[in-house]
C-alpha cells in the first residue's frame, strides 16, 4: 500500500496598479484680452482609455514669457463646474505680447490606478490697454500747448 503524506506549494505574486495615460486640454480666451486685465483659462483631464473627466486631480497652470521663462500662474483642482468635471482659472498677464499657456499633470495614484502625466500648451496674443497710450498722448499735447502759450 503507498500512502501519500499531504503536501502544499505557495507561490508570491505581485499585484501591480493599472497605469492609464492621461489627455489634457486647455482653453484659452476666444478674444485677446488687455494686458492686466482677468481672462478665463480652462480645460479637461480624462483617462485616455475610457475618456472620463477625472475630477479631484491637481493641474499647475503657467505662460512662457518674451525671455521663454515659464512663469507659474499657480494650480487649480478639476471638479464639478457648471455641470462639467473640469478646471478653470480666472487670470491675467500684466505686459502685452504673444504667449504660451501651459496646463500640466503631474500624474497621480488612486487605489489600483496610476494616472500618467500629461500637458498641453496653446497660444493667447494678450493686448495693450490702448487707454494708457491715449492719456499719454493727451498729457504730452496738453504740456505742449501749455508750453506754446506760455512762450507768446
């Protein structure tokens, strides 16, 4: 008669998170706004594979300058706004000029999920004030004038 004692086997697996790309967008205003003046800057962060906003995730927000410096305009957090999962940012740039707006996602780890970094960049051709060359103008014309009557 054979007997066969118990016996067992184990083996160690390791359970890795699903990593997922991410896709970025990032609006900029339709019209150039006035150096100084606010304008809105949003946009969408979705995993690509199923392409669903994903709200509670952090994206820095900044331009690239005439000396191509990235100037930060700080971080905001995608959630709920009018009825989308987004991010928006009400801002201004003080100097007029053509500049790069850039959104970026450091990437980030839920619970099984690792979420990609992403960026996006997009232009906006910010105006000058054309009120200030006016007041100018008229303060130089003024001194002029003053200056004319004062010599006769």
């Amino acid at each position: 008669m054979v007997i066969y004692n118990p016996s067992s086997a184990t083996t160690t697996v390791s359970v890795i998170p699903k990593e997922v790309d991410t896709t970025l967008t990032i609006i900029g205003p339709s019209v150039p706004p006035v150096a100084g003046q606010s304008f809105l800057i949003e946009g969408v962060l979705e995993r690509a594979d199923t392409s669903v906003a994903l709200s509670g995730e952090t994206i820095a927000l900044s331009y690239i300058d005439q000396n191509l410096n990235s100037v930060s305009l700080g971080s905001v957090t995608t959630g709920t706004i009018e009825g989308s999962v987004k991010y928006q940012m009400t801002t201004s740039i003080p100097i007029p000029g053509d500049f790069t707006l850039k959104a970026e996602f450091a990437g980030s780890t839920r619970e099984g999920l690792v979420l990609r970094p992403a960026f996006r960049v997009a232009g906006v051709d910010i105006g000058a004030n054309v009120n200030v060359p006016l007041i100018v103008g008229g303060i130089t014309a003024l001194g002029l004038i003053l200056m004319a009557v004062s010599l006769k």
